[in-house]
C-alpha cells in the first residue's frame, strides 16, 4: 500500500487506510513515493467532550502520542536518542508537575511537542488550541472566528489567529496528481458591485466586466469520488488554468470533463477531454457532468457567505484550504478528522494581521 506525502515522521489517519495501520514517512525527495505502513494499535479515538474535560497536560501527551507513535523525535537533527529532563526538586516540599521538556542526546538541543508547529511560542493553553482544531474539523460549513471567541473564551484577534494557523495545518501536502475521471470548473468570489443610488445604472455586459473586476477567480480539480485541489488565481487566463490541470493531474491515467469555458480549449492535447455545454443540459452522455466540483462550490459559497459573510481577497487561499481538508475527509469520522488535522500540525506562520500578502477586501457571494 502506498501513501503518497511529504511530510516528517507522524501517524496520519485517512479515509481507506487499515484499520489499526499506521503510517511512517520519511524525508524524500518531491518525485519519490514509498513509505511503510505497519499494523499496531491505534491511538484511541477522542470526542469532543473528552477533549473539553481535558487539563494543558493531558492535550500536551495527546499531541506528542499523535506526532510521535514511537517516541519522540528531535526536530531539529531528527534523530531518535532523546530523553525527559525530569525536575529534580521539590516546590514548598511538593513535588514538581511533570515537565514536558525533552533533549537530545545527538545536537544537545532541547525541545517539546510544541516546537516547529503552529503551537509554538503560544501563550494560549494547549487544551483550548485543540477544541479549535476538533471544532473547524467537525462544523461542515467552518467556524467564524468570532464563534470561537464565544466558546473559548479569547478575545476576537487571537481567535483569529487561532483559526488562521488551523488552516495552515490543513493544507494538502499530498504531492501525487489526481487520475481517473477529473472534473475541473472555476467559480468567482466577491461582493457584487455597490453603486451610489444617484448613480445610473449601466448595461448588464458593463455590469457583468465589473463583477468579474471586483471578483476573485477560484480554479477547482476533482478526481470523481475521491480528493479536491482549489486555488484562486487572477487573473484566470488560458495558460495559468491549463498549467494547474497538467501539475496536478496524471495525463496518462485519466480523462478531463468541464463546461464550455474557453479557458480548458486545447487541453485535449494532454489528455482525453468532453465538455458538458450547461445551455443545453447538466449532463450529457452517462457521466459527462461537473456535478462533484459543483457540490464542493456550493459547499465553500454556503460557507462564505453564511459563516464568514467576508473574506479578503488575500486570505482567500486559506479559506479553500480548510473547506478543500474537509471535502477530502468527509468519509472520516470528526473524531478521525482531528487526528488527521492534528498529525498535520509541523510549520509555524509568523504573519498577523493583515501581513499575508496585498490585496482587496472582498465580501463573499
């Protein structure tokens, strides 16, 4: 059985694997594939009351089980001789509580389960980052910022960065390309035009070229039953589209639909294409249709729209992250779905506020 990610050393549940397997990866190059799947226990599955019932301690051995099933692991040289620094004192002639602090017997460096991930440097307590993390995984249209902030207790800008490195971990790290039936589309996002009430009206074509200037692009591949890749882009041009679909997908095992878009003409050349023309019908044949990525739009419209209500066009991209982790995982249980997130949680964002990159705020529609 064969996993294709690139990613360090972490057990990661996914839809299809064996019950009771794990899965081991190593540092490989970007073409490789080959990793080792070894049936063990698995680490037991934890719901949402568990987790709200638990202390900083006890979500802080949580996160070390997941990211290390074998014992811990030194990020910074990645070798395996590493032990606990114990406290050997006494506090006002108690004991001290565990320390959660461990080295590295190779580069001497000390670290916890917390380094190198989204968690590190945070002052906000372990427990309350992974009721964050089960809540964006379980809630099918997302979780607002501003509902976090209610629940757990924060104020508004943490809980926004909260969810924002949330999406960072649930970014797709797979690296192998789509195949099979691939249904690719494109939808726009953003606010429709506001006009001044004095101001006159124009041509519905004027009106339609404002919207599309005032929209964000968002190029969508489905392979039909299986994984999702979304990712805006504008403008949308010919060749921009065309070089997504030949990245991420296998031209040698699989078969392209889309609409009439004149943006896929020419695509045959790489690899088997039909076309489903919508002014005539929304299927054509027996499986011409676009359909698949049609319910994943309706599934990030409805939760722009009614959760998040506006969203800048530059984080636009970590929005469809989330919302393209969970279509990807819809087969899992939630309690499976946050291990998943949670194996996934190596990198660190450094940016706040309005730091990601420039663009226009827009409002989704």
């Amino acid at each position: 059985m064969v996993i294709d990610l690139i990613v360090r050393q972490y057990r990661l549940p996914f839809a299809g694997r064996p019950k009771g397997a794990i899965v081991y990866l190593t540092h490989l190059p970007i073409c490789a594939r080959v990793v080792v799947v070894e049936d063990i226990a698995m680490t037991e599955s934890k719901s949402f009351l568990e987790i709200l019932q638990w202390t900083p301690e006890q979500a802080r051995d949580y996160l070390e089980e997941i990211r290390w099933p074998n014992g811990p692991i030194c990020p910074t040289c990645g070798a395996a001789e590493v032990y606990r620094i114990e406290a050997k004192t006494q506090r006002n002639g108690k004991p001290q509580p565990t320390r959660h602090l461990l080295k590295c017997k190779a580069c001497k460096r000390q670290f916890t389960a917390t380094v190198g991930t989204i968690f590190e440097d945070s002052h906000i307590p372990l427990n309350k980052w992974l009721a964050a993390i089960y809540l964006m995984c379980a809630s099918k249209k997302g979780m607002s910022a501003h509902q976090l902030h209610r629940m757990l207790g924060v104020t508004y800008k943490t809980a926004w960065f909260m969810c924002h490195r949330v999406r960072h971990a649930m970014q797709d790290k797979t690296i192998t390309p789509l195949s099979g039936i691939i249904e690719a589309d494109e939808t726009y996002v953003g606010g429709k035009p506001r006009r001044h009430p004095r101001e006159k009206r124009g041509t519905m074509r004027q009106a339609v070229s404002l919207a599309k200037q005032s929209k964000t692009p968002v190029v969508g591949i489905l392979e039909r039953g299986g994984r999702v890749r979304a990712v805006p882009i504008k403008p949308i041009t010919k060749r921009g589209v065309q070089r997504i679909l030949r990245v991420n997908i296998d031209l040698a095992h699989s078969r392209l639909i889309t609409d009439e878009h004149p943006v896929y003409h020419g695509i045959s050349r790489y690899l088997p294409h039909d076309t489903v023309e919508h002014q005539q019908a929304y299927v054509m044949g027996e499986d011409i249709h676009t359909q698949g990525i049609e319910n994943f739009w309706s599934l990030l419209k409805r939760g722009l729209i009614g959760t998040f209500h506006h969203v800048e066009a530059k984080y636009l991209e970590c929005y469809v992250d989330e919302f393209s982790f969970r279509f990807n995982a819809r087969k899992m249980t939630d309690e499976e779905r946050f291990a998943s997130a949670l194996a996934n949680v190596r990198g660190r964002l450094t940016w706040f506020f309005g730091q990601a990159s420039q663009g226009e705020p827009h409002s989704a529609s």
